[in-house]
C-alpha cells in the first residue's frame, strides 16, 4: 500500500512538473498565453501611437540656392496677368508664383521660375542636378527650407497641372529650355528639413 501510494505521489509530481512546463511554453511561446486570445500582430486605429501634429511653418521666398549649380539669386513676387497672359519676369532675379503655396514644411508646392539666362537659371539648362542636391529657399521672415533634387521633365507652355498639385511639400524650379524656348523644363526636390 505505500508502495502504491509514493508511485501516485511520484506520478503527481511528474504530472505537474509537466504540466508547469507546458504551461510556461505556452505562456513563453504564445503570445496570447493559454487561456487568452491572441492579440493580432496589427494594432487598430485606436491602439496606434499618434504622432505629434507637425507646426506648420511657412514664409514667402526671399532668395534660392542651389550650391551644386552655383546658383544664388534673389526672389521677387511674381504675378499672372490674365489680360495678356503674362508672367512677371525679370531678366536677373527669380520669381516665386504667388498663386502657389509659400515655402512650408507640411504640404503644397512652392513654385519658383525665371529666365534660362546666364544671371538667372541659366545653369539648369545646361545641367540637370544630380538626385539628392539640395535647394535652399530664404524666406522673408528667416526661415531657410532645404529640398532635394528628385527629377526633371519638360511640358508645353500651356501646362499649369503643376499648380494643381496637393500633397507633402515640396519645391518646383520651372525654367525654359529647347531651341527656341518652346518648353518649360520643371526641376521638383521633395522637402526634406527646416534649416532654420
């Protein structure tokens, strides 16, 4: 009879030896333990961690650089006028689109154009920036926003689709290019920091 009774105390002591073992795997192994439900590896909408809201800041253009270009130059307002279908213009400063958005470290496109002469975007026609050269935009009220270079491409000079554009910020330089000006080359550099 005690025989019988040490081999049900062993056998116990082995069913819960193993039982904790099973248990502690699971526990280990399981993300959900034994007796819970899993969590799904997605979190909801709810469980996700929000980020802080970007401060929005903005200002009008003032000067842009270009080191890669040695291109520096002053920017001034520019304005369309519907009568004749002009654009401000200058022969020796650059002009930013005030029907686009101030540079900003959030969304829109800030757009910059000006003559494919030697005092102004002269440089671009000759050289295409290389993808990740930086932009510099001054703005009138001290801020410096810092783009880069993602690609070029040409439209007719009746394409305004680059003032519809609506997402993160970014920096459009529109010069002229083809033997005898007849496209309108656009350089875009995506936003990439607040320099100041």
């Amino acid at each position: 009879m005690a025989d019988r009774t040490q081999r049900s105390l062993l056998y116990g002591r082995l069913g819960l030896v193993y039982g904790l073992t099973v248990w502690a795997v699971l526990v280990v192994f399981h993300p959900g333990g034994l007796f819970l439900t899993p969590r799904p590896l997605l979190l909801t909408a709810a469980e996700r961690p929000v980020p802080p809201p970007v401060a929005a800041i903005s200002g009008r253009p003032t000067r842009i650089v270009i080191p890669s270009e040695h291109v520096d130059l002053p920017v001034d307002p520019g304005y369309y006028n519907p009568a004749d279908g002009s654009w401000t213009l200058s022969g020796r400063r650059a002009q930013f689109a005030m029907v686009s958005s101030l540079a900003n470290n959030v969304a829109g496109n800030t757009f910059i154009y000006g003559h494919n002469n030697n005092y102004v975007f002269g440089a671009l026609r000759h050289h295409t920036p290389d993808p990740g050269e930086t932009a510099l935009l001054y703005t009138a009220n001290g801020h410096i926003f810092a783009y880069s270079f993602v690609s070029a491409s040409s439209v007719g000079p009746t394409d305004v689709g680059v003032l519809n554009y609506h997402g993160p910020s970014m920096l459009t330089i529109q010069t002229c290019t083809g033997s005898l000006n007849e496209w309108r080359t656009m350089y875009r550099f995506h936003f990439t920091e607040l320099v100041q």
